[in-house]
C-alpha cells in the first residue's frame, strides 16, 4: 500500500495501531435508548427485507 501512496508524490507515514479502551454498556437507560434507536434504523433501512422475512 506504502508504493501506490508513494506513486502520487506523497510520503508514507507509519500509524501506530489504537486499540479500543472504552467498553459500552448497554444495561442503563441510556443503554436502552441506544438499542431502541439503533432497532429503529435498522428497520427502517431495511423495510422490505423484514417484510420478506415476516411472510416466510
């Protein structure tokens, strides 16, 4: 990946790899509004395969 950056003219720089520090916690009632608010995308973005799914 390092030569196709190279190719434009840029340099190359190593990135240190970040790991994940923060857990979540989904017990609260914050936690339940996350999970209620994510539900509802989901549904809404995937209407139709829900439906198809639903009629099986």
């Amino acid at each position: 990946m390092n030569k196709k950056i190279e190719r434009y003219g840029v340099n190359a720089v190593e990135r240190p790899s970040i790991k994940a520090t923060k857990n979540l916690d989904l017990s609260g009632v914050y936690g339940q509004q996350i999970v209620k608010s994510e539900t509802k995308l989901a549904l809404r973005t995937h209407k139709k395969t829900f439906q198809k799914l639903a009629n099986m």
